[in-house]
C-alpha cells in the first residue's frame, strides 16, 4: 500500500495518497479495533521521532491527516494540505512517519520473533493493545 501511495503522489492525488498512508497504518495498529483516529495518532506518534518536531506535533498532524480521511470517505470532502516553502507539509511528515513505523515493526517483531509467524502478529497485536492502555491509563 505504501508503494501505491508514493505512485499516488507522483500525480499529486492527496486524497487517494491519504486514504492509502492510514490504511497502511491502520493495517499496523488498528486492524479490529474501532479507536481507528486515536490509535492511529497517538501510537504512531509514540513508536517513531521526527527530527525538529516533538511528539504532541507529530500527534496533532497525524490527527489531522486522518480526520482528512474520513471527511473524503464519508462525506466526500477532497482533502487540503498547505505547503510552505521551509517546512514538511503534512502528508509528506505522515509518510515519514509511516516509513519509520515500517522499520519499527520489523525491529520489534524481530525481537518478538517465534518459530510461527502466526504468533509473531500476535505478539505484535499484544505489545501495540499493552501501548495503547498505557497511553489510556497511564
């Protein structure tokens, strides 16, 4: 999905390259779950680092970025990214956050690693659900 996203980008179509960047992420951290937005900003925001923006930055676009799809999947809305000279736009900052997932989860898992790869994604599962109710509760 993500090498569909970056051929999307090439013909400057933000909405399928958003749609894309959070299926992507939401196949990672979010498959079965239904707090799609949360999950999706506040654990990503969690796993990687961006140089030059904190992780409060990095939550707040990647919440925005996601809000931006669901306004194009449900109601039709194009979403709008502004672009500045001197900084990453948005879109561009959730693509590095989601290459940086990528490598993320291969770290992990591989330190997770079991004999059956069935067991992998599950212990992925566990440690992103033990992320997310610590992010909850503390």
């Amino acid at each position: 999905m993500l090498n569909r996203r970056f051929q999307f980008e090439i013909k400057n179509d933000s909405a399928l390259a958003t749609l894309l960047y959070t299926t992507s992420v939401e196949a990672l951290l979010a498959a079965g779950k239904n707090e799609k937005r949360l999950r999706f900003a506040a654990i990503l925001s969690k796993l990687i680092c961006i140089e030059g923006k904190t992780q409060t930055e990095i939550t707040n676009i990647l919440e925005s970025v996601y809000k931006k799809r669901n306004n194009f999947i449900h109601a039709g809305q194009s979403p709008f990214y502004e672009y500045h000279d001197d900084d990453e736009d948005d879109l561009a900052l959730t693509r590095i956050a989601i290459s940086k997932l990528i490598l993320k989860y291969n770290e992990i898992t591989t330190l997770l690693s079991t004999q059956n790869e069935g067991d992998r994604s599950k212990k992925w599962d566990s440690y992103i659900d033990q992320l997310f109710r610590k992010l909850l509760f503390g």
